[in-house]
C-alpha cells in the first residue's frame, strides 16, 4: 500500500486553471503536512517564471531547458514562509502528452534536488520515525490525467512507489494551533584565528548549540506537561461538525535548562576571541497540526522547529540583505547594531492555519503582497497583514 495524500478541493481548481495555461510544461511545489498514517496537502505553488523565459519559448518544447536551480531557490523562499508544522511536500508538473514519458525522470530529480537544498539550511536532525517519502504529482494537461507517486529521500537509489491523491473540503477548517513567546539572549563568540570575522559561519555555530538547548527544553502546553504518546486534545471539548475556519488554540510555555545536571561533566574551554555575537529579543512562534487525533510529540516537535527556523531564517536574510546593500564583510571590526526581521503572518482562505512571512522596518505592505503573489501565487489584502513582534536586535 502506498502513502494517501488528502488535499484541499481549492487545489484541484488551481491544477485545473495551470493546466490551460500550459506551454509546454509548468512546475510548482506541493505544501502541507507529513503524519504517520498519511500526508495533507494544503496548497499547490507554480514556479514564479523568469523574465527571459518569455522569450525563450520559441522552438520545439524541451525539459532539458527546465532550470532546476530557480526551483530550489523557490523551495527554500517558500520554505522560510511556512509555519511549524507545514513543509514542502514535493514536487508537481503538468505538461504536453509528448513531454509526459520524461517528465517523470524530471520530477525524481526535481525531488532530490529540493529536498538537499532544504536540508543544507536545518539545524534539526529529521526523527528516525519521520516520514521520508515526498509526493511527485504528474497531470497531463490535455487528458488531466492525475499520477501520484512517492520517493524515499533518504534513499538515493529509491524507485517510484504508487500513491492515492483525495480531495477533501475544508481539509484544515479546524486544524489546530500551538504559539509560544521565546526570549532570545544568545552570546556567540568569534574566534580570533576567524578569518576576517566570519559572521555568518559563527552565527550557524552559535544557532546550532542554542537550537540543541531548545531540543531539550521543557514545554507546558497549556500550563501542564504532558506526556508525549497521549492525544493532544485529550480531556479538552473538541470541535465537531463545524466546516467554518476555526482555531482551537493552544498556549506553550518553553522552560530551557539553565545548566547541565550534576550527573554531567562539564569542560571549561579558554577560547582567544576577537569579538562576539549578541542576538536579544523576543520572537513568537507558531504551529500548526492536523486535527485526527494528533499526539503531544507531533505538536511539540512541529514548534519545536518553527522556534530553531525563524531565528535561523531570520539571519540568513538579514546576511542577504547586508551582503546586498553593504557589499562583502569590511575589514574594520566596530560595534554594530542590526535589526532582525520582523515576523508576520497572513491568514489562508478557509483555513484556520497562517502562513507566515519577515519584513524590515522600511518595507512597505505593498512589499509584502507582492512576495506573496510571486513566491506562493497568493494575493493578499494589506489589513491581512498580522505584524506579531516588536522589533529584536
């Protein structure tokens, strides 16, 4: 038996209207939600087109052409506007019946490709029990013929297997959701042998540790612990028969540990520095789980990530961005303050899950709506913009 894919009914529509627009081939990326017993797809995002393939499209169809690298770079952009919980799922093409016998071979690759760049940026190990299969959608654009098959990505050598693609309405009307303030002091020293302050190197380093600290902390959900293997809904109402967007929202506390145990040893390292990393503020975290019967891990897990990714997405794009407007690293080292990101979120039609996005203290809302549009195909009203936080540095 292969893997079931429920998908939001909106999808098929948005595969549909693609498939008119096809020549000869249109790629995108599949967003949702990965849980033992099967996957939910709740959007599908064409590749954003380049400006000079307008131009290019002269001549017989080829996808020798398709520039893998532009859809990679699009998976990662995707990637940092999804909350925890929600992730790329895989890859999908529509194209000309004359395309269809090689677009398969392309899809495999298009998988592996998305699912390496994504996993370069992590700073969390995937669980051993986590489900590594991603979906390859293949629509014909002529027949509309729909083909679903999955690939192992931990398995490089891993062949097609078959798999169901349902649609389902209002598949997260009532998903659930989980939201935590996290205070952020973390201290990075910069060694002195660093050559010319590697400042986006030491920061990863700095991330890297601090993130093991969050692996490890506590987390109260609704001022309780509990244990990982029960329901997460248990001994709380549910919702039922109500297909209206709603939220049934859950508080978390994160408890850090302050230091090792008695029973660890502690090495004290003398390290010459140079200079030091300070990251201070307060960021709001936020994720989403499906509502059959989700267990306290998933959820926490899901959070868990959304809390290590939106500290490290946020560096790596205020690293683009100096890198963008100031050029490569001066050599003079003096004290300099940046100010990181801020968070927002954006409300999905019909859903009750968000999607999530960072904006600078100049960028105008018009910003804004025009990454949505172009990076998840998305058009957004301004007073649907939720700026959650306060400005960090």
């Amino acid at each position: 038996m292969g893997r079931t894919y429920l998908v939001e009914e909106g999808i098929g529509q948005y595969l549909t209207e693609l498939s008119t627009k096809v020549k000869p081939y249109v790629t995108g990326l599949l967003v949702g939600q990965c849980s033992p017993q099967r996957d939910y797809v709740i959007r599908a995002v064409r590749t954003p087109p380049k400006e000079q393939q307008q131009e290019e499209s002269v001549g017989p169809p080829k996808l020798a052409s398709l520039d893998e690298e532009w859809i990679t770079t699009h998976a990662s952009q995707v990637s940092r506007m999804l909350p925890g919980g929600l992730l790329v799922l895989g890859v999908f093409m529509i194209a000309t019946p004359d395309l269809a016998k090689d677009s398969q071979n392309t899809l495999r690759k298009l998988i592996f490709s998305v699912e390496k760049s994504l996993s370069k940026r992590r700073l969390w190990k995937p669980a051993e029990e986590e489900v590594s299969d991603r979906a390859a959608l293949q629509i014909c654009s002529a027949t509309k013929k729909v083909v679903c098959r999955t690939y192992d990505v931990q398995d490089p050598k891993s062949s097609a297997k078959p798999a169901d693609w349902k649609y389902q309405s209002a598949l997260t009307a009532s998903w659930l959701a989980l939201g935590c303030t996290v205070n952020v002091n973390i201290h990075i020293p910069l060694p002195a042998t660093s050559p010319n302050h590697d400042l986006e190197k030491n920061t990863k380093n700095g991330l890297n540790r601090w993130s093991k600290q969050i692996e490890d902390s506590v987390f109260l959900i609704n001022g309780r612990v509990k244990d990982e293997d029960t329901e997460l809904l248990e001994g709380q109402k549910k919702f039922r028969g109500n297909t209206q967007a709603s939220t049934q929202f859950s508080d978390v506390k994160v408890l850090t540990q302050l230091c090792q145990g008695a029973s660890a040893r502690s090495t004290a390292m003398v390290q010459v520095c140079s200079g030091s990393i300070n990251l201070r503020g307060a960021v709001k975290c936020r994720a989403y789980i499906h509502s059959n019967k989700p267990k306290v891990k998933e959820a926490i897990q899901a959070l868990k990530r959304d809390i290590i990714n939106t500290l490290s997405d946020r560096c790596e794009i205020l690293f683009e961005d100096l890198i963008l407007n100031e050029g490569p690293q001066k050599k003079n080292f003096e004290r300099e303050y940046h100010v990181l990101p801020q968070r927002l979120f954006v409300p999905v039609a019909g859903s009750s899950v968000m999607l999530s996005d960072y904006k600078f203290g100049d960028e105008a809302a018009g910003e804004i709506q025009e990454r949505f549009v172009e990076m998840l195909d998305q058009p957004v009203q301004a007073e649907d913009i939720h700026i959650a936080e306060d400005i960090s540095t």
